[in-house]
C-alpha cells in the first residue's frame, strides 16, 4: 500500500513538473498585452500600424510568447530594456504570423551590442596561408539557438521599411531556416510536394543573382543574397517584408512562394513605390557597408 501511495505521488510529482511551463506560459500570455509595448510597436515598427487588427492581435500575443521565452543578453554595457526588447520581439515574430509554428523552438539566447561588433575570423591569403583577423558584423545567427544583433542597426532597420535591409529579419529568416535541420535556405515547409516549386523558384533565382552580382547589375534583392541558398532566403525575407511590390514585379514566383510561406502580403501594409525618372541614371542598391554574420 506504501509503495503504491509512493508511485501515486511521483507520478503526479513528475507530470505536475510537465504541465508547469506551460501553465506559466498560459498565465504570461492571459496578461494584457501593456499598452508600453503596444507603443514601442507603433513607434519602431512602422507597418504595425497599417496591419488589421486581427493580426496585430496575433503579433502582440506572439511578442508576449517570444519575451516570456528568451533571454535577452546586453553586451558591451548595453543595457536592455523593454525599447530594444519589443522592437526585436515585434520585428521577428512577424516572421510567424498566420503560421502554426512554435516561436523559434531552438532560439534561447539574444545578445545585443550598442553597434556593429567585432568577431575573430581567420583569413586565407592567396597562398592558402591561414592568418587571425577580426571582421565587422551587424548580426549573427547561430545553431545553437543565439542571435546576436547590433541594436544601432537594428533601429535603422526598422527605421526606413522601404530599402530592403533589416538585420532581425535577415537573421530571425536563418533561425527558421536552420530549424529544418540544415542551412541551406529551405526551412520546414509543411508539405512534402513544396519542396520541389520552392527549390526550382529558388535555385532559378539565386543563380540570376549570382550572374547579376558577377556584373554588377542593379537588382531589387541585395547582391549579399549570392553569397549562398542560405543567404538568399535571409535576403529574400528581407525584400518580401520591405520592398514586396518590386520583389512581386520583377520575381513574380518567388514573391508567390513566400507569400504561401510568410502566408501574409506585405503589399497591403506598404503604398507602391512611386515609378523612378525614366532618364536618370539609377541609383546603386542601398547597402549597409558591412556584411552579416555567416552560418558555421
Ligand atoms: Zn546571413
């Protein structure tokens, strides 16, 4: 009978240990979402605005999940606050409206620097001779479930949401890729005949930036997308959220496939960019000067 009533409570001590995050998680998300935050979002996240109802809800609950979550680290005597918190929170959740998906599953830890950060990078000269140096990066997306993300950057980002460039995007579009267990800029799609429009849109795509980077050729995606698959999905999330008229104009099937991925159009939150001069010379792609950090 004492053994018994000894197996009663460990079994119950064992799945009231299994329930207890998510009961915490159901607490967090039944609070209000503060109006505070709902602020930070109207303020640096200028698309919030122009979103339905519905799924500003839906962004909010979301954010609250996401800042429930993870951790945020301050580097470099940054100090973190809800400012810098909501404003990368509501930008990478906007990677998983209308989705049924878990919020980063592998994600546990933001590191975020005042500005652009140094990491130690050996480089090969021409001889193959391995030297030590140090490279410029704005952010950094790891396997292992960190991000790390120059705030400075992050804030003109979210700054001007026409130029197709924005660090958390680009990096929180990495932690869904590497979610399907490789980084190869095919994240988990769902169903197993999606695969096959998503390579051919893709891989046609890719290698049409590749040849436009080659000859230095104006192009609505960032030439850093040639880099690798990778890459290119990472820059191409950044072009669908913040230039979605031009990316459905001039790569009309991959707008297509990421608009069945992302299941949001962009377009209803941005005007159409006015038409350019037809005589002027074109300007140069926008571009931050420094690369993001690569997939080890
Ligand atoms: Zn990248």
């Amino acid at each position: 009978m004492e053994a018994l009533l000894w197996t009663t409570a460990i079994v119950v001590a064992i799945a009231l240990g299994m329930s207890y995050p998510g009961w915490r998680l159901r607490r967090a998300l039944a609070q209000p979402f503060p109006p505070a935050w709902r602020d930070i979002l109207e303020r640096n996240i200028p698309i919030y605005q122009r979103m339905q109802p519905d799924l500003q809800a839906q962004l909010q609950r979301l954010v609250q999940q996401f800042l429930f979550q993870k951790k945020f680290v301050g580097c470099e005597g940054l100090e973190v606050d809800d400012e810098i918190r909501v404003t990368i929170a509501g930008q990478a959740c906007l990677l998983l409206l209308n989705r049924f998906t878990r919020v980063y599953r592998k994600l546990h830890t933001i590191l975020v620097y005042p500005s652009a950060f140094l990491v130690p990078r050996n480089h090969a000269d021409d001889a193959g001779i391995v030297h030590p140096a140090r490279q410029e990066l704005l952010g950094e997306s790891w396997v292992d479930g960190r991000v790390v993300l120059s705030w400075d950057h992050v804030q003109r980002g979210a700054g001007d949401w026409t130029d197709g460039q924005n660090v958390v995007l680009h990096e929180f579009a990495h932690q869904l890729d590497s979610e399907s267990g490789s980084n190869n800029g095919a994240p988990f799609l769902g169903h197993p005949g999606s695969y096959r429009n998503w390579s051919e849109v893709l891989s046609r795509d890719f290698n049409n930036l590749r040849h436009e980077a080659m000859f230095h050729r104006q192009s609505v995606l960032d030439h850093y997308g040639a880099v690798s698959p990778a890459e290119f999905f990472a820059v191409a999330t950044e072009t669908f959220f913040e230039k979605p008229w031009q990316m459905a104009e001039r790569h009309a099937e991959l707008y297509e496939q990421f608009q069945q991925y992302y299941r949001v159009d962009p377009r209803e939150w941005l005007a159409p960019p006015q038409p350019e001069p037809l005589f002027d010379e074109p300007e140069p792609p926008a571009s931050y000067g420094t690369v993001y950090g690569q997939w080890r």
